[in-house]
C-alpha cells in the first residue's frame, strides 16, 4: 500500500505507530515540507484528518495534541461534527466525522468495511457478514483461523470453518447444532480486536479490480 499510493502525484506516505508518538510528530513537520515555496508563513497551517469511520482518525489527533481532545470508541460515528483543534503556534487540526460513498458497489466493499466496524452493526446481518469473513480468511489468512482457534486444517467451506470454531468454542447446542450468531460475534468481534493478528481486507489490486470493473 505504501508504493501504491507513494506512487500518485503530489502524495506523501508515512505507515504509522500509535505507540510511536516522535514517529507521529513527524507528520506535522512532513506537512510542511509540501506547502507552497511563496506561502506566507504567518498564516496558520491547517491539517485535515479524513477518512473512513472507526480507523483512528481521532486517536491520531489525541497524539497529535499531547492530550484527549478527541474522543475514541471502537464504534463508527464517535465524532459527530468538525472540530478544529489547535496544536501549536499557528497550527491547527480539522477532526471530521466519518465518511463514506453514498453507494457502496459491488457488496464486497460492503462486507470488507462492516468488517472492520466502519459500519454500524445494526446496518447488516451478523450471521451473513461472519459467512463473508470466514471465506476471506480462509482464503488469505488460513494461519490466523489456525492459530487463534486451535484448529488442525482450515476448510475451504466458509459453513465449516465457521463450524470448526463453534466446536472449538463451545458454541453447539443440542444435537451438536453451532449457535451461528453466536459463532459470528466471536469471529467478528476478536477480528476487531486485532487478536487474529495483522490483516489487510483489501490489496492494492483488488482495488484496482474493484473499480474497473
């Protein structure tokens, strides 16, 4: 992602740890660095923080400014409005709410963002979502289905891996019928935890493949 997008004109790309607080600042002096050479210095800088809901965008402000300004939540829609946030002399930062593409095509795109909780869960089907899931992990993340769940083999069925993780779950009711809502919280909720490790939803590629088709 990081070749990808340094790639595009009059782009600057910097991966980021929020742990690494130097490593943040550095944004603020890399933004400076792509202003205009006849800017007047004594207008303020303004930054913008933008992107999709629930990827941390306030969390980054918070470190940013050396303090809680922002708030956090591991939910969509947290910041409500736009603020603007002094971080020094003639600095500031625009916190803005969440956005997303008035129509979200085709439902792939759909299903990697309420994944990720981009989405509010009272938008979509848990049960459906967890079947979408399951078949991307299997697929591309087989060793994190193996690790996180104690499984010996990971199906290619997204119905059996799901399976596969209400036995080793204790998610089965009579007859060894698995409670599948039940199942899909888990999947979901420890996937937004980051206990099934490091995982990208969507390559450079597939974006590409997305959009033109």
């Amino acid at each position: 992602w990081l070749a990808h997008f340094a790639a595009e004109e009059d782009t600057r790309v910097v991966s980021l740890d929020r742990e690494k607080i130097k490593q943040i600042k550095a944004i603020l002096a890399e933004g400076r660095t792509m202003l205009p050479a006849d800017r007047n210095m004594d207008k303020p800088i303004v930054f913008m923080i933008v992107g999709v809901p629930n990827v941390g965008k306030s969390t980054l402000i918070n470190a940013l400014a050396n303090r809680s300004i922002a708030k956090t939540g591991n939910i969509p829609a947290i910041t409500q409005r736009q603020q603007r946030i002094p971080i020094g002399k003639n600095m500031a930062l625009l916190d803005t709410p969440g956005i997303l593409w008035p129509r979200i095509s085709p439902a792939e795109c759909g299903y990697r963002l309420a994944f990720t909780g981009a989405i509010l869960d009272n938008q979509f089907d848990f049960e459906e979502l967890s079947y979408f899931a399951a078949s991307f992990l299997a697929e591309r993340y087989p060793e994190s289905l193996q690790h996180r769940y104690k499984l010996k083999d990971v199906p290619i069925d997204s119905t059996e891996v799901l399976h596969a993780i209400a036995a080793k779950r204790g998610c089965l009711g009579k007859g060894g019928v698995p409670n599948m809502n039940r199942v899909a919280e888990i999947l979901i909720r420890e996937f937004r935890q980051g206990k099934l490790g490091r995982i990208t939803m969507e390559r450079p590629k597939d974006s590409v493949r997305l959009t033109t088709t």
